[in-house]
C-alpha cells in the first residue's frame, strides 16, 4: 500500500485511535485479513467470521510486525477502532485509489472473469507495473484489499468484479472507480438468485454506467445482452469478439492437436497471430477480451499477440493440466462451474482426447434455481454427443440429473456412472484409468472435486495405474 500513517488512515475511515503511543507511525506493508500473511509495516483488518474472530488475533498480528488493528472494539494493542470493519476497508481503498495515478480497469461477468482477469494482467505487465486481483477475490472485501496492494509505482490496477444481485457492482465501482470496464458476457451463473438473465445483464451492467464519459467500456460483439449495454454508458464503446463488426476480433480460429486455441488477432491498428499455452476454445474470447483492453490502453497487437502467446493460468484449479508419467492427463477445473463453463470444459476435453479415451468427472452446478434440472440434463446430454468415454456424475441429486441426462441421450449412457461422493470418485478412477486417458474434473466450488484430481495427479507419482 501507499504508505500512510496511523492518524491519516484514522480520518480516512472515520475511526478512534486506541493504545497507539505514536500516531505518525506509518503502515508500509500490505492490508490483510489473514494473520498469516501479515509481514512488517501491515494493517491487520480484524473480521469477525462464522467460525474465527479476527480480533482473537490483535497480539498475534501485532507481534509479527503489524503496525496495527482494524478493529470494531479495542484489543489492548495498537487499533483504529471503527463501526464495521467492511465498511472502513472500502473507504481507505476510496481514498487510496484517488491518490493514485494508476488506471483502473474493472471486469465481470457471468463466465471466465478470472481467466480473463489473469491474461490482461500478464498482457499488461509487459508494458508498466500492474496488479490483479489474486485468484477470485472479487467481492466487497477481496476488491479493496486488491486495490490497497497498489503503491506508487502501479500503473495498470485490474479489478474483478462478482455480483449476487442488483447494486453489488454499483457498490464496488464506487468504491475503486475504473477507466476501463469490460464485460463478458451474461449467462446463468447465480440465475437462481437472481431470477433470469435479464436481471444478471441488469447488475453486469451496472460496470459500464459508471464509467466517466472519457472511459471506454470494452463489450462482448457477440452477446446480444452484453452488446446492448453500449446504450447504458457514455464512455467511447469498443467491441471484441468473432463477429464482423468487433472492433478486436479473432479470424481462423483452430485448436492445436493438444487442444490449445490459435488464431489471427485483428485490432484497429494491425494484425498478429496467436497460439495459446491454455486449453479450450473458449479462451478466445477471453483472449480478445484482454487484448480490446490492452489495445485501448496502449499496447500493439504484435506485443498483445506475444503476450497472450506466453500467458499462462495464474488462478488454481482452472483449466489446470498436469500429465502423469503414465501418460495420464489431469485436467482440474474443478474451482467453480456453471452451465456456460461446464460446455466448454466439456468441449476442450473433446478436443484434448482426439484418439483417447475420455473421463468426464462433474459435480453439482449450484445456485440455478428452477433451471437447475434442466441444466444438469443438458449438460450429461452434451457429453454423450461430444463422444467424452465415461461420465463420473459425483454426489446427490444433480449429480443423477447429469446421469440420466447421459443415459435419456443414448446408448452411450450405459458408460456412465453416479457416485456418492468424491472417495468413490477416486476409487473408480484408480481402479479403470489407463495410461493415455484424459480425466477433466469441475464441479462447483462446495462440492470439492479438486481432492479428486489432486489424489489422481498424487496417485501418478506413485505410479498407481491400471493394468489394463
């Protein structure tokens, strides 16, 4: 962070300064939620949890260099005392990203927010200092810690932004202001809560209304919902995508034998050709995505095209591959999963196992409401058409929706499983897999299916595979 002192971050944030025998002492280091990251120089914000208080860790935090407590009640070491902790971590990002002269740009979406986030931030790094958002830490509280990593040689400041409802985003752009706001596209991620696409193109767009009339908001050309929201900004419109129209667009688009996208970048200002290191076809409107944003901002599409060429997943457990000594390939992308994302998963790991056998391990979508059966059917029915080997449906009752959506599909769904949980997942599979096999594993995040591909990347170490 910026370096601040006590007493300023005390009257940023509305707060009384409690057992600090020198207010003019500065915080240096990072903003943290978790004792475990604090360093010397840090701000330790103590957060009250369903199962840990931060405040039960003041003397902790403060011993291992934190210079202070964001704390709702003083624990007899150095704190600035506030009502509500969230509250005031918002307003110091406010204050700190003000004093900034880095440009922000802001991201969401319903699907591959943060893939997208990863490559514009290693696309972007190839011209000035930047920082991320860390993994998907892109809420109420993850945004601002975020932003107050910056210091004053920051220059490109890219923030993801998540949504449960109208006004989330709304409140996140209030609070860290972007230049630059990009949206994906609208699919049917949380439709269960809230209530239709409709309402999701409502809160996604609630990015590009706040941009200044100077700003620019990067669209998708080829979703009709995200494309509409040209309407709702009065910043410059720059649109990505495959169609015609779009401003950066991919042409010749193919996938590698390895399954890994490549295709002609076209930007305003030339031409290059991309060939990713990632897998599946839809990282090329990702791509297209992070390059519309770095040609906004500056960037060639010959460096754009290298960059996106050398990029790689910096976010776990998406789209994480890993080949066993055996010749058994591990694909995790078992870090969250909706209907939009569980296609393409399915469809990379088509393209992946051209001439191998297959192993689709899905789990539970949650938070799709009424459309939660139908969703599940579509997509045990998807992975009969795209000739995936074996389906590994794992838990309740979705997971026996995806099943039988196999099964009603054809007679390939007499290949297809459900199991309990994900021990009888592992069991299965280190009892059938071959070497050559190529297992995806994806699930929602609460269902925790990245134990699975974790002990069968484990299981390769130790050469555990079938005779077969």
């Amino acid at each position: 962070m910026i370096a601040l002192s006590l007493a300023e971050i005390a009257a940023v944030v509305g707060g009384q300064t409690h057992d600090i025998p020198d207010p003019s002492v500065q915080v240096t280091g990072p903003v943290v939620r978790d004792s475990r990251e604090v360093v010397p120089g840090s701000l330790f914000a103590a957060f009250v949890g369903e199962r840990v208080d931060g405040h039960d860790y003041a003397s902790q935090v403060v011993e291992a260099g934190a210079v202070a407590v964001l704390a709702s009640r003083p624990v007899g070491v150095p704190a600035i005392v506030v009502e509500d902790v969230q509250t005031a971590l918002g307003a110091l990002a406010r204050h700190v990203v003000r004093r900034l002269g880095a440009t922000l740009v802001a991201l969401t979406g319903s699907a591959g927010k943060t893939s997208t986030k990863d490559l514009i931030a290693q696309v972007l790094q190839r011209a000035a200092p930047t920082i991320y958002t860390p993994g998907s830490l892109n809420n109420e509280i993850g945004l601002p810690l975020t932003a107050l990593s910056a210091t004053e040689e920051t220059k490109f400041l890219v923030l993801e932004m998540g949504a449960r409802g109208i006004g989330h985003i709304r409140y996140l752009t209030e609070l860290t202001p972007p230049k630059v706001g990009l949206v994906l596209n609208v699919g049917t991620a949380h439709i269960g809560e809230f209530g239709g696409r409709e309402q999701i193109a409502q809160a996604k767009g609630e990015l590009v209304e706040s941009l200044p009339e100077d700003g620019t908001a990067v669209l998708n050309a080829d979703d009709p919902l995200v494309r509409a929201m040209a309407s709702r900004t009065k910043a410059k419109v720059v649109l990505f995508g495959e169609s015609a129209e779009a401003d950066v667009r991919a042409e010749n688009v193919r996938l590698t034998d390895s399954g890994q996208p490549a295709f002609s970048l076209h930007t305003p200002s030339g031409a290059s050709d991309v060939t990713m290191r990632l897998y599946g076809e839809h990282h090329v409107s990702n791509a297209l995505a992070a390059a519309a944003v770095a040609h906004e901002l500056g960037m060639s599409a010959a460096e754009i095209a290298t960059a996106l060429s050398e990029a790689g997943s910096l976010s776990r457990w998406r789209m994480e591959v890993t080949e066993r000594p055996d010749g058994v390939t591990i694909v995790n992308d078992a870090y969250n999963a909706n209907p939009e994302s569980m296609r393409a998963a399915l469809r990379a790991l088509a393209a992946m196992g051209k001439g191998r056998r297959t192993w689709a391990v899905l789990g539970k979508m949650a938070e799709l409401g009424d459309e939660a059966l139908a969703e599940h059917d579509a997509v045990g029915r998807l992975a009969v058409r795209l000739n995936v080997s074996k389906l590994v449906a794992v838990g309740g009752i979705e997971a026996s929706w995806l099943q039988l959506g196999a099964y009603n599909e054809g007679s390939w769904g007499e290949e297809s499983v459900h199991v309990s949980d994900a021990q009888a997942a592992i069991d299965l599979l280190r009892s059938e897999l071959r070497p050559g096999d190529v297992v995806l594993v994806k699930a929602s995040r609460s269902v925790g299916l990245e134990s699975v591909a974790q002990a069968l990347v484990e299981s390769g170490a130790e050469g555990e595979v079938a005779d077969r």
